[in-house]
C-alpha cells in the first residue's frame, strides 16, 4: 500500500470488509470455525495479490 493516500487506504479497508461479509452471507453456514474464518481470509488476500 506504499503511495496510497490515506483515503486510498481506508477504501481498501472497507472493501475488504465487504467482501468478508459478503462470503459469511452468501454461505449455507451459520457459524463458522476459527479455520474456516481463517481459510476465508487467505483466500480474499490471495485474489487481491492476483489483481
């Protein structure tokens, strides 16, 4: 996140957020495992290296 303006970076942030709550929503599941939360993590920071 070097350069970023600090708006920049809070929009990040919230995207981010979003896009975790986004997957709890959308999942069958009502509660999840400390792995499972951890899993769902990994995999939002592995697409947005790929970006």
């Amino acid at each position: 996140m070097e350069g970023m303006t600090e708006k920049e970076m809070k929009t990040v942030k919230m995207s981010t957020i979003y896009e975790l709550r986004l997957l709890f929503a959308q999942g069958d599941k009502e509660q999840y495992t400390k792995k499972e939360i951890v899993e769902l993590l990994d995999k939002i920071a592995t697409a947005k290296e790929q970006k």
